[in-house]
C-alpha cells in the first residue's frame, strides 16, 4: 500500500460517493458528489510538506477538517458540528512525544 493510500484511509478522504440512502434503478442512477475534502494533489503535496511521513500528514489533515461546521438555518433546521468527532481522530494518529529524560550530567 502506498502513502497516500494510507494517508486516504487514515483521514477518510474516500474516493466513492456519499451514501445517501437513496436507491436508484440502475438506468437512471445520478451520480453522487464525493465525500472528500481534499484532492489526490492536495494530500500529496500535504505529504511532501511533511517530508513523506504519513501520520504528521494524516494529522494535519484531520485537524484542518476539525473546523467548526455546526450549521443553524432559520427554519429551526440544526446539522450538528463535526469538530469533535475530527480531532478525536486526530488524537488517534498523533505521535507520542514523550521520551526518558535526559540526565543532568549528560552521560
């Protein structure tokens, strides 16, 4: 598997359309839009920005879909914010940046 195929998978950047529930017949089936925030050339950039490590790169992106997306029309119509669902995935593919402390007289 290649970077930018993990780095699809990490951050839900699907290639298929959106399921919306809806079944068409086949003939006259719409195509649907896709469900991706970013294109092929932006993840890969993204990747070369991040020196081709995939999790710095999956966690970058995932904290930039972490926008606040909560939408309120006027008709009482509420979607709810994503934000928490994004960081949370963002926490999961974080590197750990703890390590054993150096001692005081370097050796």
């Amino acid at each position: 598997m290649d970077d930018l195929t993990r780095l699809k998978l990490l951050t839900d950047e699907k290639d298929s359309p959106v399921d919306t529930g809806a079944e068409g017949c086949g003939d006259c089936a719409v195509a649907l839009p896709s469900s991706r925030m970013f294109t092929d050339e932006q993840l890969q950039e993204l990747l070369e920005l991040h020196d081709g490590d995939v999790e710095d790169t999956a966690y970058d992106v995932l904290i930039r879909k972490a926008e606040n997306s909560g939408i309120r029309l006027s008709g009482g119509t509420e979607l709810p914010d994503q934000r928490a669902y994004w960081l949370s995935r963002a926490r999961s593919v974080r590197k750990n940046g703890t390590r054993p402390a150096a001692r005081a007289d370097g050796t």
